[in-house]
C-alpha cells in the first residue's frame, strides 16, 4: 500500500479533484511501468557486443501488451491523507459528489448513480476531541493539538498550564511557528526545545492580550494615564509576587 499526506495551511475547496487526480497518476504510473517491462530487450552477445538476431521479447499476450497490464497483474493501492494546518475549521467539500449542484434533487440523485464519488480522508484538528490527539505516534498530535487551541491563546494557557513533559523537534516547532504564527524558539540541531518554554510564551502573549484589552476598558472610562501605568506596575509587582511563593 502505498500512502501520501496533502498538508494544507489553507482550506482547499477543491481538494476532491485535486486528490482524485494525484491518485490516479500513481496508478497510471504503476501502469506505465509495467508497461514498459513488456517492451522487447536487446541481447548482447558474449564479447559485450549488441547481436541484432537475438531479441528477448516477454511472453504476454497481444491484449496484455496493448493494455501495458498483464491479466493477474495486481495495483498497489494507494490511500492519500489530507491534512488541516490551517486555524480555520474545514468547511471545503470532502467528496467529489459534494462538488456537484444538487439542484434539483432529482437531478442529482440521478448523477450520482452514474458517477463514483471519491471522498478525501481529512485529520482536522479543530473536529477532533481532546482525546484524539494522544493516539499519535509521533509529533504530529502534539502540533494539531497546538494549532486548534492556538486561535484561543487564554484557553491554551488554561488547558496545557506547563504542565507537557513532551518536547518537540525542529521541524515541529517550525511547522507551529508557520501556522500558528506563534515564536516558539527554534532548537538548535540535535537538540529539543522543551514544551513548557513553548507554552510559556503562548501564556504570556495571552497575558499580553488580556492586558491591552484592559487598557482599552480604562481610557474607554476615562481613565488617566498615570492611573492606568500605576494599575499596571501593581499588577505586575502581584504577579511576581505570587510566582515567588509557588513551589
């Protein structure tokens, strides 16, 4: 069997076809070649030199030859995955009968008899459960797990809190960094970058973010300045504060 990943970092309305087409070229490869082992082969004589006379031709049928496909020949199958990078939710169609107007009714149901449906095989972060993330075994979970909690930064902070063992490569951290627009720093090579530094600055941005929606609030009731700096620094002395206690 063979397996392919279609990662997308944008929504794809027309990945139906767009998959359906990568598929088929993999069979029609696998045709070709086949096919080309049906050609006759050159034999060389015993000096090296090419003897015209002597031609192995491959024992197949003029139909099998024509069709570039023996009759017991087999495909290998072929299963693409496609995969949601994106922060937004999939909402694209997920078959090619998904594609067609279904207007009227009739009409349709009459279509889709005549014409097979293809349907994508979609990992969607922002459809799965919690639970789904863990059953990875590799990176991956922990990255989508990232990229549909990464919209709601203050939900993030609250779900994972430091509290991830797991550390992520290079290449995940770049991949998080692409989607998520986040600034995770990059690892250096043979090295990992420990999750809870990771989730520490997502943390912080959404601190950051609650804290200018704040400010807003205060000049928004005519607050001054000065008021609003000193509420700032008390905070932030709390804060400290508080991190100091904590075991």
């Amino acid at each position: 069997m063979i397996y392919g990943a279609e990662n997308q970092n944008h929504l794809h309305y027309a990945m139906p076809v767009k998959n359906m087409l990568y598929d088929i070229m993999e069979y029609a490869d696998q045709i070709d070649t086949r096919g080309k082992s049906m050609k006759p082969k050159k034999k060389s004589n015993e000096t090296g030199d090419f003897n015209p006379l002597s031609v192995e031709k491959p024992k197949v049928s003029p139909d099998e030859f024509l069709s570039s496909w023996k009759k017991d020949d087999k495909l290998v199958p072929v299963v693409s995955v496609v995969i949601n990078f994106s922060n937004e939710k999939w909402d694209a169609p997920l078959s090619l009968h998904d594609m067609f107007d279904k207007a009227p009714p009739e009409r349709y149901n009459i279509i889709k008899e005549l014409i097979p449906d293809y349907r994508i095989l979609l990992i969607d972060p922002h459809q799965m459960n919690d639970d789904d993330f863990g059953k990875f075994n590799s990176k991956l979970g922990i990255v989508l797990d990232f990229i549909k909690n990464s919209t709601n930064k203050q939900k993030f902070a609250e779900k994972f809190n430091g509290n991830i063992s797991a550390e992520l490569d290079a290449d995940s951290v770049m991949v998080i960094n692409s989607c998520t627009g986040s600034n995770i720093p990059l690892p250096e090579k043979d090295e990992v970058t420990n999750m809870c530094e990771a989730i520490k600055g997502i943390r912080d941005d959404a601190k950051m973010e609650n804290q200018a929606e704040m400010i807003e609030a205060m000049k928004a009731n005519g607050a001054s300045e000065e008021f609003i700096q000193a509420t700032l620094k008390t905070m932030q002395e709390n804060a400290e504060k508080k991190e100091m206690t904590q075991p």
